[in-house]
C-alpha cells in the first residue's frame, strides 16, 4: 500500500530521501482507495506511538494529496503533531510547451547570452539523457559546483568523495529508471555550466545547478536556462520546478510558487521538543520576519560560519 524510509538523527527521525531530494513524499500505491490511505496513516502513528518515536518530516509538498488524511490521522492517534510552513518551490508552467519558449525569449537578454557564448567562445549546449558519459560528466560538474560556490557564505555539498561518489550513483539510478536529463555547455574539451533535472510527466524538476565563475561574464546559467527551454519547447514539456529554496535568482524566471511544509510528531511529553516547535510554525507563520531573515540574518550567519571555519583551519 505504501512505504517509507527514515534515518535516525540523534534521536529524530526524519526522511532517508532528504539526503538528495528537494522535497519528500511518503510513497502510496496509485491504486489505494481514501479508506486505505486512511488505514496506512492510521497504522503508521500507532507504530509512532508505540515506539516513542520523535519526527520531522521536512520539505512535505503542500500538493500532496495524502496530507490532510496525515494530519487528521496524527491528531486522533493522541500525539503532538504541528504543520509548520518550511520553505517554497518557485515553478514556470505555461500552457503549452511552446509557451515556455516564449517565455524565455521574452528575458531581457537570455538569448543574447547564447549568441555570445557561441560566437564568442565556440560553445556547443548538450543535452544527455542516459547515462553517457556519465563518469566523466559527474566528475567535473562536482568540481565545477565546488568552484562555485566556494567562499560563499553556501559551500558545497560535492567537496568530499563520499559525496561526489553518492552524486555518480544516484545519477546512473535515476538514468536507469529512465527520469535523469543533464544539460551542460561545452567549449573545446571543457564544460563551464551543468543543469541536472527529472522528467515527471510533463514537467522537468530541478535537482542541481553550476558554472564555472571564470565565464562568470557571459552568464552561462541564464544561456543554458534558455536553452532548457527551447529544449522543452520541443519535447513537450511545459513546466519546470525549480526546487526548494527562494533564493532571487529564480524568481526572475518564474511564475508562481509552491509551499513545502514541514511537519512535527512526538508524544507530549516530549516538552523541549513541543516548544520548540510552536515557537517555529509562530515565526515561520510571520511572512515578514521570514524575509528579513532570509535576506538579511541567515547570510550574516552562514559568513559568521565561514569565519570560524576558516579561523579553525589555520590554528591547525
């Protein structure tokens, strides 16, 4: 009927898939009837309690059509359970696939950065849709992403092996299914810019970006966004979800936005936890507060980070 995976994180329990999905679904047969569905929840909070069990379900998509039974469910089991708004998935959907090409040639710009970048510098824009090439391909858009974001109040997740080695495999799995697609820009032997997407449907979800800040100046992810596009365009595709997080650059290419929610369980007598996450879904619930942190605080944080890594790293 249904399925899910959960890692224990200091005593929480949260979603094994968080460890390279945007968002997480518990996964329910397509055939399950309200009353099954029901059922699995029903079954699934009374495992919960019967194991004392604390968790966090972060990044639940607001479209899932399982959450209010979820809800209704967990609140009749006796246990505490909050849903907090989290976070937001910026999405371009048109009306035909046509329509987002359109979209895109109305950028102010986009389609010049595509000229230049081959006029100028021979680049060629690719597009892989199994696992070509694969090895090679992960490798240097790890190291690209790296490049990226380094000294960046963000650093990369692709730094280490482990990672980069997690990155390989679950790219050739999501080949093997048939849902991976890359897009990258080529100039010579060289790839400055990549763009890791699934195909769902109709719609490409956004997984992974980066380019090169040595071709910074002929916005190579602007010319490799339009070029997404006109590949949609012609494949039928006539939305695309950029993932979670708010961050500026992708609202200059959206349209609309989806909430992502994050949900809390545990027994009452969990006090510190139950506190904790009231006073979240109070500040989360004020929009305003939201944007000056997300603007102002969590940047000045994320540098104050960086500074005390750095200062680690020359005492040792």
């Amino acid at each position: 009927m249904g399925a899910a995976f959960f890692q224990n994180e200091d005593g929480v329990y949260k979603f094994l898939s968080e460890i390279k999905s945007d968002y997480n679904f518990v996964t329910l047969h397509k055939d399950c009837t309200q009353e099954e569905i029901r059922l699995f929840f029903r079954n699934f909070f009374r495992e919960v309690k019967k194991r004392n069990w604390t968790i966090i379900l972060n990044y639940q998509p607001s479209w899932a059509e399982y959450l209010p039974v979820l809800e209704q469910e967990g609140k009749a089991s006796g246990l505490f359970i909050v849903v907090s708004k989290h976070s937001i998935c910026p999405v371009l959907e048109g009306e035909t696939p046509k329509s987002i090409h359109d979209w895109f040639n109305g950028l102010k710009n986009f389609r010049y950065y595509v000229n230049r970048l081959k006029k100028q510098q021979g680049a060629e824009f690719e597009v892989l849709t199994g696992d070509e090439d694969l090895d090679r391909w992960n490798d240097e858009f790890c190291n690209c992403h790296v490049k990226r974001w380094a000294n960046t109040p963000t650093p990369s997740d692709y730094s280490t092996a482990n990672m980069q080695e997690l990155s390989r495999e679950v790219f050739r799995a999501w080949a093997q299914d048939g849902a991976l697609t890359r897009f990258s820009i080529r100039i010579g032997e060289e790839r400055i810019a990549f763009n890791v997407a699934l195909r769902q449907g109709n719609a490409l979800v956004g997984h992974a970006q980066a380019y090169d800040p040595d071709f910074g100046k002929f916005s190579p992810g602007k010319a490799l966004m339009y070029f997404i596009g006109e590949w949609m365009a012609e494949n039928g595709f006539n939305k695309i979800d950029f993932g979670k997080g708010g961050e500026a650059y992708k609202f200059g290419m959206t349209n609309g936005e989806l909430e992502l929610y994050k949900i809390f369980i545990s027994s009452y007598s969990n006090v510190p936890f139950v506190v904790k996450s009231k006073l979240e879904k109070t500040v989360r619930s004020n929009t305003g507060f939201i944007s000056v942190y997300r603007g102002k605080i969590r940047p000045k944080l994320q540098e104050a980070r960086i500074r005390v890594r750095g200062g680690i790293s020359k005492l040792f």
